[in-house]
C-alpha cells in the first residue's frame, strides 16, 4: 500500500508568528531522515525560507494565474513527497480562497494527497477568528495549532483553537534563546547538517540547546506523521472491509 | 401534452461570449441526461462545432434549406439550440416569423426560449426593443455576460429597466468571468468545459490540464448552471410530464 502524499500548509493571518521557522524545521525534519521533501514560500516581500534553504525550498507567487498553476499543480501531485508550504500573512486570504474555488480540499484526497494545516496561533483576535473561519470552510481537513513558546508568552490558547480530532493534536515549538536564534537566522544554518556534524567551534552550551530543541521538535513531527499515516490506513482498511461486506460500493 | 423546445442564442454583436453561453446549455443539458442537437448558423466553419462536434450541424439560418433542416425536424424528445450569428438575431427571428415559427410559439405547439446575450455598449438595449414584438410568448432571458473585464453596462439602472419592462416576463440571468487562463486553456483543448473538469480529450482519452485551470472552470460552470437551475431551465424545456412519458416509453 503507497502512503498518501502530505502537503504541510503552514499559516497565519498574522505576520511574525514562528511560520517560517516551522515550515524550515519541517523541512529538515525530513531531511534528516535522508526523505524527498519540496518546501514553497509564498512570500513575496522577504522569501525567508527560500533564501535559507534554496535547494529545497521554491519561491512561489499566487497573486497571477501562473503562479496559481506553478504551485497548486505541483501540490496535487502524488509522489509521496512531502511538500510544505509557508504560507505568509500577506498571501493568506489569496492561498485559502483559491484553495476553496479550486476544491483542493475535495480533490487531493482523491489522489491520495492529504492537506494538512499547521496553523501558527497567537492571542491575537483575527488569529482567533481566522482559525474558527478555517475550521468551517475546510471541515473534513487536519487543522492542527501550533503554539510557538516564543510567541504565546505564557498564554493558554487551547480553549480558543480547539483541535477537531485525535489527529489533528497541537504542536508546541519550544523557545530558542536570543543567541541562538541569531545563529540560526543568519545562515547558511541547516538543522539536518547540524545533527549530522555540528559546525566547528560551536559553543558547547548551544550545542546542548540546539539538540534538545530539535529533539523536542522533530518528536512532535514524527508522533504527527504517524497519526495521519495511522489515520490513513484506517481509512482505508474501513473502506476495504465496506467494499467486502458492499462489492457494488464505490470506491472514493 | 409534450413538444418541441427550441432555444436561440443570440446577440447583436460578436465578442460578447454568444457561443460560450451556448457550449454551456448543452454541458447543463448534457449532465442533466436531456437529448439536445445544436445548429451552429456560422457557416461555413462554426465555432461550436469544434467542442461539440457530435451535437452540432453548421449552416445558415437564412437559406431555405437549412431552415427545413432545423425546423422540419422538431422533435418533442429533443432540445434544439439555435446558435445564431453575431448581429443577425433581429433577421432571424423576422425568418422565423415568416415561416410561422413565432405563430406556432404563440399557439403553445412549440416551447421558445430565446437567450439574449448582452453587449455593454447601449446598442444592445435598441436590440432588445427591435426583438420585443416577437417574443410575446417566448421565454426570453437577458443574459449579462461578464467577460474580459467587461464594465457593465454603459447605461443606468432607470434606462435598462426601460428596456427591460418593454419585454413580458423578461428574466436577467448574470455570467460571471471566467479565469483567463483558464478560458484561454478550454479554447486550445476544442472540448466541452465537462470534458475540460474531468480531464479528459476530445476522444474521451485523459488528458493533462492543469488543476488548477479545471478547478476555476468547475467553480465558474456551478455559477452557470445555478443561474439555470434558478430559471427552471430543464423545466421549461421539458416539462416533467413530458420526462414520466419518455421514463415510461
């Protein structure tokens, strides 16, 4: 049985809230783990994520029909690769309402290419609302919230972006200090070669930070993949034994 | 008591999306499993036969020929569409007078619908004032056809509901824009916009459209159609009694 194909959809309707930092992470999670994974960034005033990561990550422009076509025809492919794409705050509205006419939410499933949507939460009212708005318009897509502890400040959002099933379960991306941080953003810094060799010289009490920070956040990816994979395969062996019990059934 | 359906598509200038509207009635058909033939009147070489080759004769409205063809086989199982020429809806419907077609309307023998298609320029209005007299009893339906940015229209709302009263139970139906790109895509793959959704060739082989071109075709085709099914189209055309009779045939 091939595996779905996941798009990682990373978005917030507000800019400065640990997207671009969550699609690189996801990235490099899966390069890590030596996969094909292709990253898109649809920021069209500061291409952070293309900039930091160029072999793995495409600069993509929706505002005109061909940039619509470049991308959404590249995320219906199933090729099991994962793609991930981050979503700016300013190309949001644009992302999900041509998601919505397109019927990307209806017609990937039946390529076998599954939409998940990391949703990057923060206090603020539209991020509230924006999420409730997702919710309803995508009802049948994962919507999982991540709360970036340099974000959320102490806030507890659980109540305001609730998760709508056991898949679906919220991702927390731990604080980096200000030092490292700097480091990481400067670049060239790449999370999956750190893990294999960290960079000569580099301070021992970072190292430490470094590796208990991608630890924290690549198991919280793992667990996550293997609850939609668990969540396919479920699918599909319902779908299985309905067609045994109902061999005139449809399939999907 | 069934009969015949005829439905004209016309308009008083090209470039307004005449053909268009006309591909779209026989997908809506089509999908909806009612028996529909289409007489496209650009002869020689007509546009809609292109997408629609198997439905579609082409001739010329006002030769006699052609009109026996179209009118001498009326079928009250069958829906004809009447593409007209661009400027020549005026002519034909004089046509259709002259051989008794508006009479057999008005003696209720023959459902005629006739689908106006607007241009934005105010000549459009004196169009629908120089076809009001034959269509008493046709079904008559305004159509706004909002293509390549058109700003419509150059007139008020006061005078196009002048024009608009001028014409007994007139119905506006609006046609919003379609994608360029994906108009663009429809005309170079020559198949019908359901052929297009489902990704599929002229022969009925698969093809590689772009997502996201059928996509915006499909979004755009449920507008259409929701205007058609919003004027009851499917039962005007054919009344229900007249689908129990051909279920029962």
């Amino acid at each position: 049985m091939s595996r779905p194909t996941h798009v990682y959809i990373v978005a917030s309707p507000r800019p400065r809230t640990g997207k671009t930092l969550l699609a690189r992470a996801l990235i490099e999670f899966f390069r890590t783990d030596e996969r094909p994974v292709a990253g898109f960034d649809l920021d069209t005033m500061d291409p952070m994520l293309a900039r930091i990561l160029p072999k793995f990550a495409l600069h993509a422009d929706i505002n005109d029909t061909r940039g619509q076509v470049a991308l959404f025809d590249e995320l219906i492919v199933d090729d099991e690769k994962p793609k991930v794409v981050d979503v700016s705050a300013h190309a949001y509205e644009t992302f999900f309402d041509l998601m919505e006419q397109i019927d990307f939410a209806t017609e990937a499933p039946r390529r076998s290419v599954e939409p998940v949507i990391l949703y990057a939460a923060n206090s603020d009212a539209l991020s509230v609302k924006s999420y409730d708005r997702l919710r309803n318009r995508f009802p049948r897509l994962t919507l999982a919230p991540v709360y970036n502890d340099g974000i959320m400040r102490g806030y507890n959002l659980r109540g305001e972006f609730p998760t709508t099933n056991v898949v679906a379960l919220p991702l927390r991306i731990p604080i980096l200090s200000p030092l490292l941080r700097t480091i990481v953003d400067a670049g060239p810094f790449s999370f999956a070669e750190f893990r294999r060799q960290p960079p000569q010289g580099f301070p021992a009490h970072l190292e430490a930070e470094m590796n208990a920070w991608l630890k924290r956040v690549n198991l919280q990816f793992r667990e996550m993949e293997l609850r939609l994979l668990l969540s396919s395969l479920r699918g599909t062996l319902l779908g299985r034994s309905e067609r045994q019990r109902d061999p005139a059934r449809p399939r999907a | 008591m069934s009969k015949p359906a005829v439905i004209i598509v016309g308009a008083d200038k090209g470039g307004v999306g005449k053909t268009t509207i006309t591909r779209t009635l026989l997908d809506y058909f089509s999908a909806r499993k009612v028996p529909t033939r289409a007489f496209d009147t650009e002869s020689p070489k007509g546009t809609l036969k292109r997408f629609h080759p198997d439905v579609t004769d082409v001739l010329d409205v006002t030769k006699v020929a052609d009109q026996m063809q179209i009118f001498d086989t009326l079928s009250d199982s069958t829906v004809t569409i009447i593409d007209v020429r661009a400027g020549l809806l005026s002519p034909t419907l004089t046509a259709l007078r002259d051989i008794g077609f508006i009479d057999a309307a008005k003696k209720g023998q023959i459902t005629f619908s006739v689908f106006h298609i607007l241009g934005p320029s105010i000549a459009s209005l004196d169009e629908i004032a120089d076809t009001a007299d034959y269509l008493s009893d046709a079904k008559y339906f305004l159509v706004k056809n909002f293509i390549n940015n058109t700003h419509f229209f150059e007139w008020d709302q006061a005078t196009y509901n002048s024009y608009f009263r001028r014409i007994k139970d007139a119905v506006e139906i609006t046609i919003p824009k379609l994608n360029e790109m994906a108009s663009e895509q429809v005309e170079l793959a020559s198949v019908p916009f359901l052929s297009f959704i489902a990704n599929k060739g002229a022969d009925g082989e698969n093809a590689a459209y772009s997502f996201v071109l059928r996509g915006y075709v499909r979004h755009w085709l449920g507008h259409v159609w929701a205007e058609y099914d919003r004027i009851k189209l499917v039962d005007i055309v054919s009344p229900k009694d007249q689908v129990q009779i051909r279920v029962a045939r």
